[in-house]
C-alpha cells in the first residue's frame, strides 16, 4: 500500500517521498495517512488539494474500497 500511495505522489508531484500508514479509529477506515499534510508546505500546495489529487487517483486505480478525506488532508483507506 504504502508503495502504490509512493508511487502515486511521484506521478502526481514528480516528488519522493516516504508512506507512512498508521491505524485510525475503525470508524475512519483500516488505514490512514497524513502524507498531503507532510507535502503541502515543500509543494506550496493547501494539503487538502493534495489529499483530493491523491485520493482519486488510489479511487481510480481500483486497488481500494474505498478512499476519503478527513480533516485538512488526511488520507483515509
């Protein structure tokens, strides 16, 4: 997972980066990330625009259930 959301970014940003999913509240989903957040100062980008680019395109891939926001740009799987 952690790979795919690497590569993701890579494709959107042009940019490296390190994953890190962590285990929110079972309500949220299964894993979450705040990766939009970590890039949203380097990129001068609002971390919720990234989230939303992320997140479609994980959507798009068909890899997940499914993908939301939370918040100012976390990512939830």
């Amino acid at each position: 997972m952690e790979t795919q959301i690497t590569q993701t970014i890579k494709e959107l940003f042009n940019v490296d980066t390190d994953v890190t999913l962590t285990r929110p509240d079972p309500q949220f989903g299964d894993f979450a990330t705040n990766v939009a957040l970590q890039l949203a100062k380097p990129l001068g980008k609002n971390p919720r625009e990234i989230a939303e680019a992320v997140a479609r395109q994980l959507q798009e891939s068909g890899s997940f259930t499914e993908v939301s926001i939370a918040g100012p740009g976390f990512i939830n799987l």
